[in-house]
C-alpha cells in the first residue's frame, strides 16, 4: 500500500504532513482498505480534556473483511497463521488465508447460533491455540465486542471482568499446555462464573480431549455446535466508533480498567504501525511471542499481520521447554524474517549457555522487535550479536494498551535504532515532555513526563462503563494531552528513551500491575492488616514485586510460622490475580512508614526494595521514624 514509508526523507516527509494536515494524511493512509461506506470527517471529538476522540465518523466497515475477505483474491492460498505447538514433537498447523477465513465465519455463525449479537460483550479464556485468534475475528465478524483475558489470570479476575463488561459469554477451553505442565482451564472458568449470574452460554473448545465438567443449558462443546455449520457467514457493517474490543488492565488505582478500542481508527493505526515499524515485505514469515491475552498479541500477533496479508505465527509453548533453545529453534523450523518479544524473555535466555543459540542458523532473520518494558543495553547487544548476528536492526517499540500500537519506535534500518532508545515518533505522533506543573519542556537532553499532543486513530476511547475514569487518567492530569504515566528523556539527537512508570504502576516482565491491585489481593489474606507494594529491579522481570505486610498477631513466633503465612499470602495473590502477579519478596513488618496524616511514605519503601539503605531522605515528617529502623533490620 502506498502509504509505506521506504527512506528517511520518506519518513521525515510523512512525519511532517502528519502534523501539518492530519486529515489529509490519514485520509491518504486509510483509502486502500474495504470501506462499506467513506468517512464522512476524519478527525473529530475533543481529544482532550473531554477525552472523546473520534476517527473516520460516518464510514462503516468491518474489521474481519478487511483482514480476511480482501486479501482471498490475491492470498487465497497464502499462509495466514502457522501455529506451532507446545511439545515440538506434535505436528504445526498451518492456515491459509482462505482456511482461516473459512474457520472464522465458522465459529461466527456457531457464536450466532447460540445467541451472541452485535454489541454483545463476549470474554474470551482461551489458551494461545489457533481457536483463540479464530475466537476474536469470529467476534468481530459479527460485531461483538471481545475481551480477551490472558490464560494465567484467577477465577476472581475471570469474574471481575465478566461482570464489568457485564458478559453474557464465555468461550474457553479444557486445558491448556504450558512447558511440561498441563493446567486446567475449564474449572477455572466454572469457579468464577459461580460469581457472574449473567452469563448464559460458555462454549468449549477440545484441546486436550480432557473430560470436564459441562454445566447442562449453560456449556456446550464447539466441536459439537460446529458440526455442518457454513464456512461463510456475512460480515457485520460497524460503524467506525462501534467498539471493536475491550482489555482490561492495571492502573493505579486498585481496580484493572476495560481500556476500549474502536473499529476503524484502530485497523489504521494497526495496519500503519506494523508495515512501517517492521518494514514488511510480501514474503515475511513474522513471529510476535506475545499471548494474545495481551495488547501486543492483539494488534500484533492478530490484527496488524493479517490487515497487512503477512503470514503471523502463533506459539503456544514457553522459551524453556523442552530446552532453552526452543525459539531458536522454532524460527530455523519456519524460516523466521521478523520476531517481536519482550527483554524479559532475553534476559532469561541470555542468563542460559550459548550453546542454546549455536545450534541453530537463525540465518532468515532480518528485523528483531523488543516490547513492553524498557531493554537494558546489555540485552540489547546481547540480541544484536546473537540473535541478529550483528545484521539485523531492533526496533525498540514503545507504546501502551491505552495507545492501540507503536507511537515511539525506529522504522527497522530507516530511522536510528540507539541501545535503550525507543526512538523517534511514528508519523501521527506527537510527544512532548512536561514539567510537573505541565509546561512543555524545550529541547534535547532532557527529562520529564511522557505525554501525547493531539490525538491518533487508536487512542484509548474510554474505560469500559465509566468514561469519567478514562477522563481523569488520561486527559485531565495536563490539559491538552494524552498522559502516559511514563518518564521519559529526549537525547541529543532528539530519540527517546523511556525512564520507566512515574505512577504506582510496576512493570513485571513486561505486564502491568497496579501496587494497590497487589496489596488489595494481600489484603484479603486471613492473616494481613494491612500491605504496601512497590517494585524493585530484578535481573530478568526488569522489576520484581516486594510486598510489606502487617499480620494480625503481630510479629510471627517462629521462622516456620514465617514462612507459612508468607506461603499463605502468596496463595491468596495467586487465587485473587494470579501466579504472574505473586510478589517476589515479602517482609513481614510490625507497621509501615506513615506520615503524621496517614499516608504510606512509598519512597522510602522503595528505596530499602532497592537496597539504597545509605540515603532515605528526611523521615523526620514520619509517625513512628522507629519503624524504619525495624524495617531496614528484616530487609529481603
Ligand atoms: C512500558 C505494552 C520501555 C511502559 C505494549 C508503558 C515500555 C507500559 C516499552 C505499557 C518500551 C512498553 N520501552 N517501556 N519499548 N513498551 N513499555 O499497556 O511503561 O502492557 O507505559 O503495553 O509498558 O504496558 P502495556
């Protein structure tokens, strides 16, 4: 499509016109795909305060035809998706792209079948099995707006979010592989609907041939609704602003939030950022590791390939298993040109022989991407040297579920790609650093808070049932702006490089947990008073999780006594979120450093997680002082 961008006057060219006259660029950007019917206005809605963007009102479409239909003509037989499996030794599937247009009409009219309209919210517990991604374009096909929730969450997540979406479905599976284990599912998903009286049908897909339990008019198998269904089935016409998706995610406050997407903006701005991030060609055989539980597994592991007509592989396994070679292997297996993951997976594989890497060519690699938390300089190289065998650009992409896809990264071999900088904005993007008080800071070399000057077609349009939410997150902290939470400083060359959360959000191999999300699950604890969480860095997650905890009686007798109720906090995390939110450390305290009007000094806190015991500032404003002391002996 023409809106690629091939150099860097191309790229400085298009960055220009973006700014300069955003509907004439986006207008340009958006014509090649299938419209029901042109937009009426580009650019709409007040971005900020009022937080109500909208993009390309007036035009109808459907997301699904422009992934799937569009491209049977040309790409019929081409590779949409390749799965490969947990276990190495069982066989990979491989979808064309009319296969996988076939699947999806199939499970939409099965979703059609068993009640699912437009509009309706479906949740989507699903482990990283082709059936998934045919799950969330089923959804769209028919215009129901799909929530993907990541496999590893708790029945109480499941259930928080099947009520705030207020969900009437389901779709889940029996069991799921993760490395050598086998985890349930199913009874996960029973265990939380025992909380969601609304919702009347789960549909079940087979993938480990497991005997579950099936709830008599409420669950019903897929294989079974599926028999002699149609491979076609017409595609819903959306409105442009109709939501496309809901996903939910930490903030600061102890509730995760439904960020919502809407159709049309979204698809441009996945499409846009996926051709020109990675600088695709036709015969691309694309690699994103990412669940698509999460953002990144959404736009791109789903949406910005298959938009593109690029073949997206799906994995369904984990780094280590059988060894810590299995993705280098899996790219020699499928001749890999781009791969997309995040430092924490590197870091763990740096941490392995390099005999893991030796083994394989890796010799069809051409673009390495890293996402989701800041890569540390060593990794970078590490990646560089190894992976892309000094050959291959990293795109370093910075960006946010808020933000739809990439709005800080290079173009691979177009723009510069600097160790630990995100980058240059893409076109559409206009970022600015800002003091505290929200004044724009000038020039290069220097640090403040991220946020985003006028808006881009897949800015967050609100948080699922409480617009007012999304409004005072993001729009109102500094007027005029989207705010990102994030730190950021500009270097001399004008690229950025990300600092890291400036709120109480910590970032756990590259997932998002709010510190009060933690500490209310802890405090659910039969022993807890009373929790505060912060992060601190940790070699491989980028940052861990260090809990302090008050227990009811007091200071435990024994080291056993310890220990046992240290295991009991971590279970309740596990039941409340799930393992990925466990906290890596816990001290048990006698109380927490509060100032005289109640708050809980987090820096302080903080700086003994990071072991910076030499300089904790003024504790003089404290309550008790005392406390830091007993603190500071029992450090992790
Ligand atoms: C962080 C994931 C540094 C950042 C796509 C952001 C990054 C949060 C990068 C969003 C990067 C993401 N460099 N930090 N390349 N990418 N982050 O919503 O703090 O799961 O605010 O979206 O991850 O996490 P989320």
């Amino acid at each position: 499509m023409s809106s690629r961008i091939r150099t860097l006057e191309e790229y400085h060219a298009a960055y220009q016109k973006s700014v300069e006259d955003p509907d004439g660029f986006w207008a340009d950007v958006a014509a090649p795909f299938t419209w029901r019917r042109k937009w009426d206005t580009v650019r709409s809605g007040e971005f900020s305060p009022a937080g109500d963007s909208k993009w390309f009102e007036g035009a109808r479409l459907n997301i699904t035809e422009n992934c799937l239909d569009r491209h049977l003509a040309l790409r019929g037989n081409k590779l949409a998706l390749i799965f490969e499996p947990n276990d190495p030794k069982t066989r990979h599937l491989r979808l064309t792209y009319r296969e996988l247009y076939q699947q999806v009409c199939q499970f939409a009219n099965v979703l059609h079948a068993n009640g699912v309209e437009k509009g309706d919210r479906v949740i989507i517990y699903l482990p990283m099995i082709p059936a998934l991604a045919i799950a969330v374009l089923a959804c769209a096909r028919i215009g129901a707006v799909h929530s993907v929730v990541f496999a590893g969450f708790s029945a109480t997540a499941i259930a928080d979010r099947v009520n705030d979406a207020d969900a009437h479905f389901v779709l889940t599976a029996d069991g799921l592989n993760r490395g050598p284990k086998q985890i349930p599912v199913k009874s996960v998903v029973d265990e939380a609907l025992l909380h969601c009286p609304g919702v009347r049908r789960v549909i079940v897909v087979e993938h480990l041939g497991w005997h579950v339990h099936m709830q008599p008019g409420r669950d019903v198998w897929f294989h079974e609704e599926a028999q002699g269904v149609p491979l076609t089935c017409p595609a819903e016409e959306m409105k442009a602003e109709d939501p496309l998706f809901i996903l939910y995610t930490s903030g600061s406050t102890g509730k995760p939030k439904g960020v919502v997407h809407t159709t049309a903006g979204y698809m441009v701005w996945a499409d846009y950022t996926f051709r020109n991030v990675f600088q695709v060609e036709e015969n691309d055989v694309y690699w994103c590791t990412a669940d698509i539980g999460w953002v990144t597994g959404h736009t791109y592991l789903l949406y910005g390939p298959l938009l593109a007509g690029s073949t997206s592989l799906q994995f369904e396994g984990v780094p280590t298993y059988p060894d810590a070679g299995r993705f280098w292997e899996v790219i020699d297996k499928h001749n890999v040109t781009i791969f997309y993951t995040a430092p924490t997976a590197i870091r763990s594989l740096m941490a392995t022989p390099l005999d893991n890497v030796l083994s394989y060519s890796l010799s069809s690699l051409r673009v390495l991407g890293s996402v989701g938390e800041p890569i540390n300089e060593e990794a970078w190289h590490w990646y560089h040297t190894h992976i892309g065998k000094g050959r291959c650009p990293i795109v370093d992409t910075w960006w946010q579920t808020e933000t739809g896809g990439i709005m800080l990264s290079a173009l691979a071999d177009i723009t510069p790609s600097v160790p630990a900088r995100a980058g240059l904005p893409l076109p559409g993007v206009q970022p600015v650093l800002l003091n505290q008080d929200g004044t724009e800071i000038e020039g290069n070399d220097r640090e403040g808070y991220l946020a985003i000057k006028a808006s881009w077609p897949a800015v967050i349009r609100t948080t699922w049932g409480d617009h007012e939410r999304a409004r005072q997150t993001y729009f109102q902290p500094y007027p005029g702006y989207y705010f990102t939470g994030d730190g950021a400083r500009r270097d001399e060359q004008g690229l950025y490089r990300i600092i890291g959360r400036v709120d109480d959000v910590i970032n756990v191999s590259g997932h998002r947990f709010g510190t009060a999300e933690i500490e209310n699950a802890i405090n659910q604890n039969e022993h807890v008073v009373e929790s505060a969480v912060v992060g601190y860095p940790h070699d491989v997650k980028g940052q861990g999780i260090y809990a302090y905890v008050i227990c009811q009686h007091g200071a435990p007798k024994t080291d056993a006594e310890a220990r046992q109720w240290e295991a009991s906090i971590i279970e309740t995390v596990v039941a409340e979120i799930g393992k990925i939110a466990k906290p890596d450390k816990i001290q048990l305290v006698s109380g927490l450093p509060k100032t005289r009007s109640g708050k809980i000094m987090r820096r302080i806190l903080r700086k003994v997680a990071e072991g910076e015991t030499s300089n904790l500032g003024d504790v003089t404003t404290l309550l008790d002082p005392a406390v830091v002391d007993e603190i500071l002996a029992g450090k992790k």
